[in-house]
C-alpha cells in the first residue's frame, strides 16, 4: 500500500480528496492535516510515504512545510496540488523537493496515477504549468526582497515593516525600491501584487 497524508486546509476538499484516493486499491490515506504547522507533527507520527500538500494554507505555506517534511523524513516524497498554477510556485516547490506539481482542476483519475509515478521515483508535473514556467524565467526577488514586499501587503509602514523584520528603515526602504523595479511596478503594492500573482511570493 502507497501510505499518503493529506495536507489541505479546507475540510470539505480534504474529505473530498481522502474518498477519492480511498477508493484506489493499492493507496491508503493514513493521516491528515489542515495546516503546514500541523503538517510536519502528523507527518513525523505517521511517516507516510507520500505527503500530498495545498499550497496557501494557515500557519505556513505548503511548499515551506513540503520542505521540513522532506528534511525530517528524506524518504517521504512531496506532491503539491494546489488551485493556484502559478509559475513561481512551480518553481520554488521544484527548488524545495516536491516531486509532483498538480492543478486541482486535473481530471480526478490523475492524482491516483500521480501518485503512483511518485511512488516509483518519477517527477509529475502539470504540462500547461511547466511550459508557463519555462517562458516566466526565474524569480527576480531576492530573499530579503520578498521578505520586505510580503511584510508590506496590507499597507505597513516602512517603520512596521523594519520593526519586525529586524531591519533598518533605509534599508527597508532600499528593498522595496529594488523589488519595485524588478517587478516593473509603479509602487510597493503593485510590486507585491505582480509577485504574489506570479508566486514568488
């Protein structure tokens, strides 16, 4: 049997997913979690085979907890089904360990063989997604960049920003004014805007 832990917030798309994959023969969902802090506690109670994991989630993002249960337990395989098919998630699930990148609105008889494939070591990816990446390029944010613009959503100001993330308000200010013209935004907001929609974010 592939053992799976589901990890997705929404209940009723979690109960949803858990009866799909508990009809397979050879699949048993053996645990489940709503968030990525959980996530990783389950995942050490279990050791599943397989985490499947959604990726904008409370309490961590999917991607982040995908790579803390990789680190934990190496021989666990990382598969990411998520709504959201956007590039830059693509690429920093790859850039984490995932070794499958699946849009929900996927025929359902997908994820089962998905799961499989992972199984036997092979690497699934969404093929419209995969091209989407290829011609989006590489996030251009830096580390702290995306630091800076994630902390800015929602209209912080520099001082907030700077107070929780331990920095000083120029150099905040230096951040944001780089993340600006990497993005090709007029300003902070439409900058975080343009990264959370292509998913550096």
């Amino acid at each position: 049997m592939i053992r799976v832990l589901l990890v997705e917030d929404q209940a009723m798309v979690r109960g949803a997913l858990a009866s799909l994959l508990g009809l397979e023969p050879d699949i048993e969902v053996v645990g489940e979690a709503a968030s990525g802090e959980e996530a990783l506690a389950v995942a050490l109670e279990i050791r599943p085979d397989i985490a499947l994991l959604d990726v904008e989630m409370p309490g961590g993002d999917g991607i982040t907890a995908g790579a803390r249960i990789r680190a934990a337990l190496p021989a666990c395989r990382v598969m990411i089904l998520t709504t959201f098919g956007r590039p830059g998630y693509l690429r920093r699930a790859m850039e984490a360990g995932a070794m499958a990148f699946l849009v929900k609105d996927s025929p359902a008889r997908e994820l089962a063989a998905a799961v499989r494939r992972v199984r036997g070591g092979e690497r699934v990816i969404d093929p419209g997604l995969a091209a989407a990446a290829l011609s989006a390029g590489p996030n251009p944010l830096s580390s702290r960049e995306r630091d800076v613009l994630a902390a800015a959503e929602g209209g912080s100001s520099i001082a907030d920003i700077a107070g929780r993330l331990h920095l000083s308000e120029g150099t905040v200010r230096n951040y944001l004014s780089s993340a600006i013209q990497k993005t090709h935004a007029r300003n902070r907001t439409e900058a975080a805007e343009r990264a959370r929609t292509q998913g550096w974010l």
